[in-house]
C-alpha cells in the first residue's frame, strides 16, 4: 500500500529532516501583498475577486523559475482534496471555509504556494523542513521580487504594505516555525515558555491553530505583529527565541536521559510497541505515539528507526491524507484500521 | 542472560504443552496420606515430626524407579528458595511457612513431589503439562503404591484413608486443573460459571490461592469432596467438568473471532508490541499481557510465536523464579527491569 504512495505526494518539508530536525519540524515565512486599487477580500464584489485572480494568474504565468503548477480553483476539489491542502501546509484552514473566489498556487516541490483572496489578495508563502528560517525567507522573497514586476501591490511610503487585518501591515510578513516539544512537555514547562514568550512578541500554539490542545507535543511559534521592524529584524527576533527554545528542549531531554533513561525508554520503547502492532488506531493515539518515538529515535534510544520514516507518519497518519492516500472516504473504524496498517508497514519494514 | 538458564531449571509441565495447552496449562493430582500411629503434624511433637521425616526418607531412599533427587529440608532453604518451589507447584503455599520439620522429595524431572509433614504427613503430587490427569493420577498412584510397600499407612476400611481435614478422608484426593480463560474473562462469564461449578461439587479459585484476583485469566478448579467416591470417579468427574469449560471457552473464543477480529487482534497486538520493548514491567503486568499473548498464539493471531515461550515466560516472570535466576534478591524495581529484559529477550529471539 505504501508503494502506492507517489514519492512527490509528500511535500519537500516532510522528507527532509533539515537543521535541528530533532526540535524544528519544519519553517515557515509568509508576506501579505494586496493589489492597488482592488478592496480588500473581505469586501470586494465577486467580479473584483475574478479580476485579482486573473492578475494574479497572469503574473504566475509569466515564469518558468518557480516550476509552478497550473493554479488551483478551490471551488473545484472535493472536501477532502482542501483538507490535504491544509495538512499539506499549502493553505491555511480559514482558506479553505469559503471556497468561491479562491485560487491556489504551488510550485513543484510544494515548497511555495500563493493564497489568492485569502485575508489579503495574495499571501505568498515559503516552507521548508527543519530550522531554516533565511532559506524560507530568501524563497518567498524571490517570488514576492518576481510577482511584484507585474503586479502592482498596494504600498504606502509610512506603513509599508498594506493589509486587511492591521496586525500585518508593515512588511506583511509572519514568520512561523513548528516545533516538536515532547521534554519541555513532560517536565510540564509548557505553559510557562508560553507565557514568557507572549510577553517578548511571539504567539505559540498548539498544532491546527489557536486555542487547540497540542496534538503530539507540535508547537508552531510566529511573530505577533509585523510593522516597524524590516523582514530580516522580524526573522533574526523569531530565530533567537527559536534557538533559545531549542536549547532549552534539548537540556531537558539530556537531563531526561541522565535523570530517568530507564523510564524514558520504557515509555518510548512502549509507545513504539503498540504503533508496530496495534491494528486499530485513531489521529489522536497515531500523534501522541509517533512524538514518543521521535523523541526516541533523535535521543538514539530506538536507532533502527529511520527518522523520515517518523515524519512521514505524522504527515500521512492524518485523516485527509489517508483518504487522498486510498483515493475515498472511509468511516472513522476504516480510517482507525488503515492508520494502523501504514503506520505497521512502514515500522517494520527495513 | 537466558542462555544461563538451564533447561532442567523448568520444570517438565511448564515446558510441554500436552493436550488442550490452549485451554489447560496443567493437571495435577495429589494424595493424602498419614502413618498409623502417628498424630497428624499439627498435633505432634517434635520427635514425632522427625520419626516421619526419617520413616518417609527410609521409604523413598529403597527406589531408584522415581529418579528421586535427595530430599530438601525446608529449613536449609533460604525464603527464596522456598517460593520457588512453590511457583514450581511442587509445594502448597502453607508447607513453606513453617518450614522447621518440613521435608520435600522430589524427581528430577519435577513431575512427583511428597510434601513431608504438611497438613498430612504425606502429600503425594503429581503433576503433567496440559489435560492430563489420568497420566497425573496413574503417576502419583504408582508412587503411593510404591511407598505403601515400606509405609504402614492410617487406612479404615470404611472411610478409607484417614487425613487431618475431613474434607481429604476417603480417597485422600485432590485432583486439579490450571485453566487459562481469557475468552470468558471476556465476555464476562467467570462469575457464572464460578457459581455453577461449586453447585456440582467443584472449587474454582484464581492463581494464588483462594479469594486471590485471577491473575492472567488463570483458575484453579478442583473436587471438594474425597468421601464417598473412587479415585477414578472423582478424577473423571473433574475431567468431565474440565471438557465442558474447554468446549465453553473455545466456544466463546471462535465466536470472538467471528464477530469482532479486528478488536481482537488489536488488543492482542498491542500487548505484544509492549511485551517486545518494555523496559519495566511488573509481575500483574506481564501476566495481563501474556494472558493476551497466549491467547494470541493459540488463535493462530500471532503465529510467530512458539507456545512454549510463552508457557516459559509466565513461570520465569514470578519474582522468586527472576531472583533464582539471577541468584540473588532484587528490589521491585530492578526486577521490573530484568523482568522486562527477560521477556524481551525471549519473544524477540529467533
């Protein structure tokens, strides 16, 4: 069944560990850009919302650097085929309610995509595997160069670019990077870096937005506000807090081994036991598991794990995947059997 | 580590399965006997117990038939030692708690045992791997026959042979059977069946002795009454009994199988999963798991597994069995630890 799983299917930024894969899962840079002349989304007309996108698609078409894909009419996928666009990190889940007017733009490796009439015209976003926040930033900031000699983006001398939510007015930019915390998290410091990290301008939250509980110990940090600092000032503050958060996750893990190894590869080691033989399991346990053994195959603690094989579980563990995976809906028991099954196969095969 | 243990250290109905090892772990008969003019041991004085002690070891010392190994003074064994021969079951629980003039005889196959002085000044045992118990019963007669040449036994012609506790007058037998009933654990049927067997004349009790928890699904079941029954009726209704909760649970089984597989074969998986890579586990645990395992085995669920690992693995796993293993005693938690290194060990060699 895996072998049916087309090796391009898997987005650049789950098969490729990158820097400090053992904390950093992936990073993420997104620029907010508005066309002159055009109001904003939320209060456009439905021919103003057809004209951006065909300027937008326009502009896209004239490259060939970026190997982008032929644009994608939301309107025109299955429920499911948005949903894998999210887990896929191509789209934001607020894209995806309200299908009408919007268009999607990807590039090959599905390493940039262009929301077009998200919040803001278009969002151009750059994502890559573990701690890189500069190469993120350098590929969204090519294609922004790129699409900006033929757009003409809605700038303003004093406040930079402007955006529909007052939050990203400046250089339009949210940098953002998902973390894996599995030590913080059994030492039950969570909250506190939650809080101290409010207090220096960073939103954290838990995987699948604000407000959820945290699926398997992922944290995604970003900057709060974007007006004032230029793009590398708002990266360089993300990037050091970034580290300092990598520090600290890896000191409790080490301390973890020194303090508790016994305990800690028992846990590991049972969470890994069940994954490679369970036959029913839902998102949740898959999630809470898969972070258990992550944490075991950075530590060295189960070094017969290839580590991708592990991000590649998460990523295809999730329920839209695995319905684009088997090509149809299934019920929640099939869905729990099939989870079961690739995570199995994928386990323990050598 | 398992290599260090010497295959005569199981004892033989550990290491065969016999007949019905799905159901039955094993069968065991055991005789009451007491010498004419004696008082019972909890009525005589020391010289007296002693007069037995040597009577009895005169007796045994006249055949080399049995391959008898020299007889055990309970008093010379550390409290270790002691346990260990009672997870053997070649003594009762309440034969090691006052070990003063306690003698044990056993062969070397660990298949006849003689309590010397425990309720009786006899109890001779035999006991087989699997539904055995007219091997069981030809075994422990043929010793009592033997030892009937050289002993002057408490016989009445009308009430038979004499015992301390009225309920083992008569025939002086106890014939009893180690069922593994994970499928009507189940379903919930335990207590039904409990209260059906004790109307016709049967006691059933969980691993351990009376009033005890089953542990791993394992139960006891016994005659109560000896009085007033041959040696073969009593044995034969026991069998008879023992063939109805065999057909019962392989009843309920296939029918677990039919109707819920995938749940079945989940759970089962999973215990096995957290048997392979545990790193602490207690006794009440790996029972539990094993109890899954071994069902696992026998359904054919697992079909990796040997059987006889796992008949191994539910005997190495008692704390006396690990510390004489190891050859000294261990705290709880570095017994969790071995425990678990042992079972690892074991169901993940080849």
């Amino acid at each position: 069944m895996n072998a049916g799983i087309p090796k391009d299917f898997l987005p650049e930024w789950v098969r490729s560990e990158g820097e400090a894969g053992d904390v950093v899962i992936s990073s993420r840079i997104r620029l907010a850009r508005n066309l002159k002349g055009f109001p904003f989304p939320g209060h456009a007309g439905k021919d103003q919302l057809e004209q951006v996108v065909k300027r937008v698609s326009e502009a896209v078409g004239r490259t060939g650097t970026f190997a982008f894909l032929p644009p994608i009419r939301l309107a025109d996928l299955t429920p499911n085929q948005r949903l894998v666009l999210v887990e896929k990190h191509l789209c934001s889940p607020q894209f995806i309610e309200n299908p009408a007017y919007q268009l999607l733009i990807i590039n090959e490796a599905q390493t940039v995509s262009i929301m077009v009439n998200e919040e803001d015209h278009l969002r151009i976003q750059a994502i890559r595997g573990g701690f890189a926040l500069d190469d993120a930033l350098k590929l969204a900031n090519d294609v922004d160069d790129f699409l900006e000699e033929y757009l003409d983006y809605w700038y303003d001398e004093r406040r930079g670019y402007l955006t529909s939510c007052p939050t990203n007015v400046g250089t339009g930019l949210r940098a953002s990077v998902m973390l894996h915390l599995p030590g913080l998290a059994m030492v039950d410091q969570i909250k506190q870096m939650l809080t101290a990290l409010t207090h220096v301008g960073i939103n954290i939250r838990g995987l699948y937005g604000e407000g959820t509980e945290s699926l398997g110990n992922m944290y995604q940090i970003s900057n709060q506000v974007t007006l004032g600092h230029s793009e590398e000032e708002l990266t360089n503050n993300l990037k050091g807090v970034c580290k300092q958060i990598i520090e600290q996750e890896r000191n409790v893990r080490a301390n973890l081994l020194k303090e508790s190894r016994l305990q800690l590869e028992d846990r590991i080691g049972r969470s890994y036991g069940v994954l490679t033989q369970a036959r029913l399991m839902t998102t949740q346990e898959a999630l809470k598991l898969l972070s258990d053994v992550k944490l075991g195959a950075d530590l060295g603690i189960i070094p017969e794990i290839q580590k991708v094989k592990i991000r590649e579980l998460l990523f295809l563990t999730r329920t839209s995947i695995l319905q684009k995976v088997f090509g149809r809906e299934m019920s929640p028991a099939e869905r729990d059997y099939h989870r079961a099954m690739i995570i199995k196969e994928k386990l323990n095969a050598k």
